[in-house]
C-alpha cells in the first residue's frame, strides 16, 4: 500500500515538474526569441500597396496582411505552416465555384463557336448576300465597340486624376492636423520641463525613448519618399519632420520634397526583429522610477 502511494506521489511530481518546465521554456521563448517582421510597400498613380509579415520561433506562427489597389485587405495566419484563413471560408469556397463555372463557361463557349464554324462549313452553298450583310454588321458593331473602349478608357483616366488629387488633399488635410498636434504637444512639453521637478523625469524618459528605438526599429530597409503639396509652407514643414527619419532610423532614406508640383509616391523595405525582454526592462526601469510613478502613475 505504501509502494503504490509513493509511485502516485512520484508520477504528480514528474507531471508538475514536465508542466513548470514547460512553462518556463514558455516564458524565456517568449521574452528572448525575437519576433521578425518585414514590410513593403509602394505607393504612386499606377500601384498602390502595402504588406508586412510577422513571424516568431523560426515562423511556428507567422502572420501576412496587408493592403492593395486590386485585391484590397488581404490577410493569413500560419501555425506550424498550416494556413488559417482567418476570413470566411465559405465566401472563399464560393468565389473558386465561381472561378470553376467561368472556366467551363469559357471551354462550352469555345466549343459552341467551334459547332457554328463548323456547320458554317457544311452550309457553304447558302446565300452569299447574307454573308456580306453580316459582315458589314460585325465591322459596324466592331467599330461601335472600339469607340466605347475608347471612351471608357477616358473616363477612367479622369477618375484616376480625381481620385489621386482627392487622395492628395487629404493627405495635405491629415498632415496639417499632425503638424498642428505636434505644435500643441511641443508647447505643453515645453512649459512643463520647465518646472525643475519634471527635468530629471523628462531626462530618464528620454533615455528610455532612446532604447526603445534601438530596439524596434529596423536593422535594413530602405525608403523614398517624392511628394509636393499646392501649399509651399505644408510642404517644407513635412519635409522638416520627415528629416528627423535619418537620425532616427540611420537606413538609406532619400526624401525629395516638390514645392513646383502636386505630387505623392514613394516605396518602403523594412526588415528588423524585436525581442520583448527588452521592452520588459525598460518597463520595468519605468515603474521602479520614483518621478514616473508620482507624475505619470501618481502612486
């Protein structure tokens, strides 16, 4: 009786030992194993996208979304390499029915063309005149048709055009609105440093600001920027502020401001790793500070 209570005891004591292993393997997985990202994007009049993926513990779990002109939000998770699509799979399965029924809609047209040229073939001795006079239709009918490409490719270029200057005001709209927050946050960042009790504070969020960069921002990538806006003071403020990209980043960015014409593109390649421990520590710096907790917290 008292062999089979120590087997017992002995069997929940390898369990829990497996289950804390497991769990602190977990935990230093987590916080060390450095998650990877990768983001790439291009934007101007003929392409517009934008796509970043995330992956973790040699892509166990990988994550892609992203945006397009043509294919609009698209987004996959992957486990193990098994895709979860996280939309609706019966939308999916729907639009591939739809794919299969216009492919054997396309191969029965084909077929049905080939069934009247053939007993067109056959009916060679018919009436010659009704032949010319379908032909004269088809040309008429082939002209009309060519005329309304024509005339939508038109229409489609002059909704582009209206399109991308509406695009361009809002930008121009939104920036002005950052610029003005930024202003507003200066003044008031301003106004308390001076006060000698947030100088220490606002000294050791720097730092810590500082090292949150080192460690999320990218290790390669690139980035242009070409842009101009109607207003010649919006746009010698946007490219004061996008200046401070190259200390920040200290990638290969090139920024070109336009203050003769309206115009946006650019493309971005962004690759870099994040580990959470860092982020950890720095939180906890954060709380441990006496000034952060009686100014920020107010403990």
């Amino acid at each position: 009786m008292l062999h089979i209570l120590l087997l017992v005891i002995k069997i929940l004591l390898i369990t829990v030992s497996a289950i804390l292993a497991f769990l602190l393997l977990t935990i230093l997985a987590v916080l060390f194993v450095p998650v990877r990202y990768r983001i790439n994007g291009e934007y101007d009049n003929s392409s517009q996208y934008v796509a970043g993926k995330v992956s973790w513990l040699l892509h166990f779990i990988s994550f892609t979304g992203g945006y397009s002109k043509e294919n609009k939000v698209f987004y996959t998770l992957r486990i193990c390499g098994i895709r979860i699509n996280l939309s609706k799979k019966k939308q999916s399965d729907k639009s591939d029915e739809k794919k299969e029924k216009n492919i054997f809609d396309s191969e029965t047209s084909v077929q049905e063309k080939d069934a009247e040229g053939y007993n067109g073939k056959s009916d060679v001795a018919g009436d010659e005149n009704h032949s010319v006079v379908d032909d004269e239709k088809t040309g008429y009918v082939k002209k009309d048709e060519a005329k309304e490409e024509a005339d939508h490719k038109e229409t489609f270029k002059e909704k582009e055009k209206v399109s991308f200057s509406q695009r361009l005001k809002k930008v121009k709209e939104s920036l002005t609105e950052l610029i003005n927050n930024t202003k507003e946050t200066k003044e008031k960042i301003s106004k308390k440093l001076n006060n000698p009790d947030y100088k220490e504070l606002a000294g050791f969020l720097w730092n810590q600001f500082k090292k949150l960069i080192g460690i999320i921002k990218p290790k390669k990538g690139s980035l242009y920027v070409h842009f101009g806006f109607d207003d010649v003071e919006t746009t010698g403020k946007a490219a004061m502020y996008l200046a401070v990209l190259y200390g920040i980043m200290g990638l290969d960015i090139q920024i070109y401001p336009d203050f003769d014409n309206e115009v946006l593109e650019g493309k971005v390649k962004l690759i870099g790793s994040i580990r959470l421990w860092g982020i950890v520590v720095i939180a906890i710096r954060c709380f441990l500070n006496k000034d952060f907790r009686k100014y920020i917290l107010k403990k």
